[in-house]
C-alpha cells in the first residue's frame, strides 16, 4: 500500500497540464505568500510558547479559542513545503521549515507533550476537552508533517519528537486502568496514526487508531456513560450552555459520536471531521481486513452512498448548513445563502478526495474514483485563486448580496489554505494507484486521473515507466508510453462515468468497462507500448436530484462543471435569478486563454435557448394566479466558465451553477 503522501514524488506531473499549473502557483506563490501570512499571525512563533495578544481575543466561535488551530496551520504548511521541496529545492522555504522544526522540539514538554494553547493559555487543562478544543486534531497533523518531513529529508528532526508525544498519547489513551478512554471531537489523528503505523511498523500506533476508532460513539465507555457526557459534566460545563456550532444540547451526532462507526446509518454532522474520521475507519479496515474491517464494511459503503446520493452537491461540495459546517437533512442542497444556505468547505472537498481514495485501495470501483475527480476539479480547485495568493473557506454554488462570490487572503479559522497547498504537493498520489509483487515479479498500475505525468517505479532490478500526455480535462485524447521490461504488468484505465464512449487505438481487443476500468490486455500491451485512450469530451446538461426540488440545469464538460458570471454577462442583476435555460438549449465551445494565469481553458456559451423571465416582483400576493404568464426575454449568448475558475477576473461577484430550467408555466397553456 502506498498512500499518496508517501508516493507522490514517484510522479513527475508536467508543468503544462491544468495539474501542473496549479501546483506550480502553489509552488512558487502560494508556499511563500502562505509563510508571509503565517508570520504576520504570529502563527509562526508560536511555538516559542510566549503569549501573543490575539490570545486574549474572544472566540469568533464560543468557546472555541481562535488560536486553537495554529499548531495545525503550522503542521499543513510544512507538510505541504516538505513535499514540493522533494520534487523541487527551495533554499528559503527549506530555511522556514527547519526554524519551524526547531521551535515546534524546543515546545515540547519533558513528558512528549506540544500543543500551543494547553501550555501557554490553557495550562493544567490538558486532554479535558477533547470534544471541542483540537488538541488530538493538531497532533495528527504534527504527526503527518513528521511523516512528510522524514520522508523528504531523510532526517528525524521533527518525527523523534512526534514519535516521543505519540508514546505519551498512546499511555494515556485507550481502554486500560489509569488511561482515559476518550477519542478527538475532530478525527484527524486516527489517519495520522494509521500512516505513522505504516511508517514505523509499531503496534502500538495502530492500536491507539483502533481504540480511538472503535470506541467512538460507545453509550457507556465511561463509568457507564457516554464519554463526552462525563468529561463535559467534569469541566463544569453548563448544561444550559452550548457551543455555537451545537444545534441543541447534547449534540453528539455533530461530532459523528451519537452512534458507533459501524452502526451509522447516514452521514452527518460536520463534514470534514465525518470525511477524516471515514478515510481513517477505510484504512483500518484495510490494514484490520478480518477483524474491525468486517464491523466497519457495510458502514463505510452506506455512509459513502448516502454522501453521494443525497448529500453532495453537483460540484463535489458538501455540507450545505453552515452553523454546524456539516451536512442537512437528504436532498437539502440549496446553492446558496439566500435560498437556505449552502457551504460545502474546501476541507470537507479535500477530505472526500482522501475518503475516495482510501476505498479505491481496497475496492477498484470507478464511482469512487468518479467523485473524487468531481472534487479536485471544481469544489477544490475553485478554492484557490489562479495566482495562488487567495482562497475560499466557504464554496457556494450561487452568489448573493449577503455572499458575493470571492476569495480571499486568510481566515481566522484557516484549515482550508494549507490544506489546499498540501493536497496539491501530494496531487500525483493520486493519479494512479500501484501495487507491486516483488515475488511474483509483476505489477498492477490502475490509472484514476488523466493529466500529463510519469509514473516511475522498479519491481526488483526491473523500471517500470508509465506515461501519460493529455490536455486533459480540455481534450479527452490520452496517450500512453510504458517502458518496461517487465512481462506481468495490469494495467486498468477508468472510463468515466460521464462518457457516453471511448476508444483504444486501432488493434486492441474490445474491452468490456467492469467497474468504471478497463483492463488492457497483458499481451496486447507488450506489443503495443504506445497506445492511446479517447474519451470524447462533449458538453451536456445536468440537473440536481428531483428531490433537492431545484428546477435547474447545469452545464458540464468532461468533469468540469461550469457557471455564469457577470464579468462575461454584465447585463446581470440579481445574480442569475431570473436566468432560465432550457433543456433544448445550443451550446457551444469557446476557446479561452487567460492574460493573468497564460492558461488555456475552455468556456462554454449559450446560443440558443437562454432567456431571462420577466420579474414577477409586482405581484403582491404569496401565489401566482393560474394564467398569469411570465413573460421571457431570449439572452443571445449566455457566457460559461469553469466553476473553479470563478473570481479571479474581477466583477461584481455575481456567479451561479445551477440555472432555472425553462418549463411552461402553468396556466399558460390555453
Ligand atoms: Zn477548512
């Protein structure tokens, strides 16, 4: 098993392709810009342990201290420099990381313990808030920057330290006399801990992520109670007193703690902790197949499904309720904050690529790969601007008064920035998935995602070299190169769920799609080293689940979704409101090349069947009588572009995904 964060570097992503143009802003803008910002905060002294005066500020989110997450944004930041600085040398940001690494070992306490806020503001209060103050969160993230760390310098500067807190936590937690048997409000150290596992083959590591995984949820874990009901009632808290992100008392669903993993039988709560919390359950199964991997199987699977099928918006966003950052009700997927709301997180994007991509190492199944696809190319990449100096939290699918479409420099709570850098420093473990049998001599290659890359790796003395070029996602014309010697080689190709077809060059045997792949035949294909896939790449319409009751239509191309703007339909007012397109709709492709970014891209417009309908703001009353006809007027060019490419031209933030579907209205048709 190789997860992305350890094999990214074996892909050299060319920098060319939509891919490598991002990761190249975020290698030469965003890691510095992000340092900047780091030091302006004070974040990046932190570690110094002195007292910083935004301590005293009052939480933006009661109760939860703004600088709670500093440790994190510090730990994301180096994990994400770490790795572009394995592909790429960068004495500056090498300088940072190792300034940063000798602060974050001076922070440690005798005992193993760092966390910025529990030894400077918060002293003597360790592990008593475990459901709402992040300490376990930031350490999973310290943890997987040590990973990132060793894994690019070769050093143990920052994994010793981590490996001393690690042994620290796995004495205080789990389930034995003396040890508290809680688990984080915020999963994120049970991934940590499962990738550390793999790193340093001591049971104890996976021990911790088993207990911390298995014991969530349990009624009666302590004394016979609910853990977070006892630890609550310890701290004094006020019953009648919530955290500003609770929706009633006693929320333990927010926190994907009302109900065992295993016993879960819809997807709720706060998005990015349910994603993290799923991604590690995944890989417990995978690393524990017979043990907890048969209790969390069908979990998994129904959680996922219930995510796809009814909580996921058409870009791969979720979590439409902003006050619980989480997921609503089924169906409830408004586009934006003037129709009910509508936040899909870039973390909780990020986090369904990581979900995605656990299920693809344990079940080769294209709807998987299908998703996170949908993610990277829209819910995540519109987070970052194409200058990669301005982000998004929040990535509503329709602008509004209230919630222009924007971006912008940083966030108190600012999860998403070096989320978004550290996803792209690892973007080519995605790409394809590798299994090697040194035994047996062979080889299987799985191709996800198409871009332009390399993918190098040996199975014993034998190089196996994997091309592919593309101008993916703007043509759908892949060419492949191997160049190998090795005779046992599979390799899959998915087939996206989208394409109405696909090609193999000339000669090759027809190939049955099982699974969303395509399987070249071994034999084939070591006669025929150089072949191509063609995916035709057409632009189609697509609407939102019947039961959202959204009457709209979208347009999409490949996996790119797209929007309106005003800064190409300046005519427009009310934020694309009483914009309809109907279903009959012409549409055509235009060529865009972007002065800025020097990207060239392809736009979409309307030519036929856009119109805008007649305001119906005179009508005084809460219903339209039967008869009354909105009249239309024909829009002559109804201007796309990609949804991820929204907000970096300027404009006045007008922007929408899903438009009004033209249809009768009723009573018009006598
Ligand atoms: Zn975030």
């Amino acid at each position: 098993m190789a997860y992305p964060q350890n094999c990214f570097a074996q892909t050299t992503i060319r920098d060319y392709s939509l891919l490598g143009r991002r990761r190249h802003a975020a290698a030469s803008n965003t890691l510095r810009y992000q340092l900047d910002v780091l030091k302006k905060t004070g974040r990046y002294d932190a570690f110094k342990l002195h007292w910083h005066p935004s301590y005293n500020d009052p939480p933006t989110v009661w109760p939860i201290p703004n600088h709670l997450f500093w440790d994190s944004d510090i730990a994301k930041w180096i994990e994400g420099a770490a790795m572009f600085l394995k592909q790429q040398p960068d004495q500056e940001i090498e300088e940072a990381i190792v300034d940063l690494v000798d602060m974050i070992k001076s922070a440690q306490q005798p005992d193993g313990y760092i966390n910025i806020h529990f030894t400077v503001v918060g002293p003597g209060r360790r592990f008593t808030n475990l459901r709402d103050f992040h300490e376990l969160y930031n350490a999973g993230h310290l943890i997987e920057a040590a990973l990132a760390h060793e894994n690019t310098f070769h050093d143990r500067r920052l994994l010793d330290p981590m490996l001393k807190y690690v042994d620290l936590l796995c004495d205080t937690f789990g389930g034995g006399r003396n040890q508290i048997p809680g688990y984080p409000g915020h999963p994120e150290i049970e991934l940590a801990l499962l990738r550390l596992y793999d790193h340093t083959k001591n049971t104890k590591h996976l021990e911790l992520a088993n207990f911390f995984l298995i014991e969530r949820g349990n009624a009666h874990g302590w004394f016979g109670r609910h853990y977070y009901d006892v630890e609550a009632e310890r701290r004094g808290d006020d019953p009648n007193k919530r955290p500003a992100f609770y929706p009633e008392r006693r929320c333990l669903w927010y926190h994907q703690a009302h109900e065992p993993i295993a016993e879960q039988q819809t997807v709720e709560g706060h998005a990015v902790r349910a994603m993290y919390l799923l991604t590690a359950a995944t890989d417990l199964k995978r690393v524990m197949p017979d043990s907890v991997g048969q209790k969390f199987e069908s979990a998994i699977y129904r959680l996922w499904d219930n995510m796809v099928s009814r909580k996921m918006y058409i870009t791969g966003g979720i979590g439409a309720i902003k006050q619980w950052e989480g997921f609503g009700l089924d169906y409830f997927l408004p586009q934006g904050t003037d129709e009910g709301g509508c936040y899909s997180e870039t973390c909780a994007a990020i986090g369904v690529m990581m979900f995605a991509e656990r299920l693809l190492q344990i079940k080769l199944d294209g709807r998987f790969a299908d998703t996170m696809e949908l993610c990277l190319y829209n819910a995540v990449l519109t987070s970052m601007s194409d200058d990669g100096r301005r982000f998004t939290y929040v990535n509503q699918l329709a602008s509004s008064d209230q919630d222009p479409s924007k971006r912008e420099e940083w966030f108190t709570c600012a999860c998403c920035p070096p989320n978004v850098l550290r996803l792209l420093a690892q973007i080519g473990g995605y790409l394809w998935t590798h299994k090697i049998d040194e035994a047996e001599a062979s080889a299987e290659v799985a191709v996800h995602l198409y871009t332009s890359a390399t993918l190098k790796f040996a199975v014993g003395d034998t190089e196996v070299q994997l091309e592919q070029q593309s101008n993916w996602p703007w043509n759908g014309d892949i060419k492949f190169n191997l160049k190998t010697t090795l005779s046992k080689l599979r390799l899959r190709l998915r087939i996206p769920g989208w394409a109405k077809s696909f090609q193999i060059s000339d000669g090759c045997p027809d190939l049955d799609v099982n699974d969303g792949y395509v399987e070249i035949p071994t034999a084939w294909l070591a006669s025929n080293k150089t072949f191509s896939l063609s995916i035709p790449l057409i632009p189609r319409l697509i609407a939102p689940h019947p039961f959202t009751n959204q009457h709209t239509l979208s347009l999409a191309r490949g996996p790119i979704v797209y929007c309106v703007e005003d800064i190409d339909n300046p005519w427009v007012e009310d934020h694309f409101k009483s914009t309809q397109i109907s279903q009959d709709c012409k549409i055509e492709e235009r060529p865009m090349q972007e002065k800025t970014s020097g990207d060239s891209l392809v736009g979409l417009t309307i030519t036929d069947g856009a119109s805008i309908i007649g305001a119906n703001s005179r009508n005084n009353s809460p219903s339209m009588s039967l008869g009354s006809c909105y009249k239309s007027e024909p829009i002559r060019e109804l201007h796309f572009i990609p949804y991820y490419h929204r907000s970096n031209r300027g404009g006045s933030g007008q922007m929408r995904v899903g438009l009004r579907r033209e249809a009768p209205p009723v009573g018009c048709q006598t």
